[in-house]
C-alpha cells in the first residue's frame, strides 16, 4: 500500500507540472497578441505606398512655389511674399510654407508630357491653429481651375512640433498633357481671428508613369 501511495503522489505531480507547462505556453502566446495589436500606425497619418512599376514618386515642393506677392495672415502679423516660408526639421526638404490665408494661394505649376490620372496626396500641418477640420468648402483645392471634391481630413498640434506636418490623399486628379496648375486656397472658414486660413504646405505628391516637371523658384531659399 505505502509503495502504491507514494507512486500515486508521483502521478499527480507529474500530472501538475504538465498542466502547468501547457498553461504557461498559451499565455504566452496571448502576449504576443496583444505585442501585435500595438503596432498599428497612428491616425493622424497615412504611409506613403510604393510606386507602381514603371512609376516614380515625385515629391513637388511648396517652397519653391512661386510666393511674390501673396499676402499671408498670421496670429501675430501679416507676413507675405518670402516670409511664408518657414523652416521645419520634421519637413521634407526642411521648408514649407504657412501663415496662408484668402489672399495667398499657393499654385504647383506641373508639366506632364501625356494625359494622365494619379492619385494626388499633400503634406499638410497644423499652421499653429490647433485642430482644424478641411473639406471642400474650408479649403479649396483646384486642377486646372476645377474644384476637387476630397474626403474631409485634420490637422492637430502635434506634443513637440506645431506643425505636425501629415501626408493625406485627397484623391484621383487627372493631369492634360502640357502645363497644369494645381492651387490651395483658403476656403469659407475663420480658423484664424475670424479669417479665412489654411493649413501649412509642405509638399505634394504623385505617382506615376508620365514624366512630370515643375516651374520651381529656387531662389526662394537664397
């Protein structure tokens, strides 16, 4: 009987520490879950996707954007010409330009040698104003002088930079083959002093097959 006992007490042990082992590896497993579930990208963003083959990325700038002459509208001035553009270390090529408001559009001029359909996105910030909601009607934007309709996006004070510049699609524009402009205008809004503003400009982007050039000011930044 006693041998019999202490065999039993041997079982159950064993029987223990096999529930235990089995038990542990599914918690594990459930960890890794949770790891996976936080890796998902922040809201305020998109991820810009990779061209298509026999596409290019090109990345227009906003600084080189001709400025002479358009009137700004800041909180604390009136800055024009030049002094839209500012510098930014989160900007794609280290400038944009803000302070905009009804009196200063900015136009992409843009070459294409063929007619072509692509998928328009914008690098937009915040122009210090806090959360603002765009759509088509508090920010205009315009292709060949024909207003774009695009889903409604924002743009937030980001917790170090003001600008908290964000890549949005606005959507399917089609270019002519030849010049085209492509303008951001301050809409029926009053974000700013009960006056018409605009988010911050830093770039836009296309994808495509065509070969695109843009009328640049690089003087701009001399």
């Amino acid at each position: 009987m006693k041998v019999l006992r202490k065999w039993s007490f041997v079982l159950i042990a064993l029987l223990l520490a096999l529930s235990l082992s089995v038990f542990t590896a599914c918690d594990n497993g459930d960890n890794d879950s949770d790891k996976d579930d936080d890796t998902t990208q922040d809201d305020g963003g998109e991820e810009d996707d990779e061209p298509s083959a026999g596409e290019t990325a090109y990345v227009f700038e906003a600084e080189y954007t001709y400025v002479i002459g358009l009137e700004g509208l800041g909180p604390s001035g009136s800055p024009s010409g030049l002094g839209l553009i500012g510098e930014s270390a989160t900007a794609s090529n280290g400038f944009f330009v803000g302070s905009l408001g009804a009196s200063s559009p900015i136009t992409f001029t843009i070459t294409s040698d063929k007619e072509v359909t692509v998928t328009l996105k914008g690098v937009f910030g915040s122009n210090a104003l806090g959360t603002c909601k765009w759509n088509p009607t508090t920010f205009e934007i315009l292709v060949n002088d024909v207003a774009v309709q695009y889903d409604e996006f924002s743009t937030e004070l980001g917790l170090s930079d003001t600008q908290n510049f964000k890549t949005k699609t606005i959507g399917e524009i089609t270019l002519k083959e030849g010049e085209n402009t492509i303008v951001f205008h301050a809409g029926d809004n009053k974000y700013l002093n009960n006056l018409a503003s605009a988010p911050s400009i830093d770039c836009i982007k296309i994808a495509t097959d065509a070969t695109l050039t843009m009328e640049t000011y690089e003087s701009n930044l001399e």
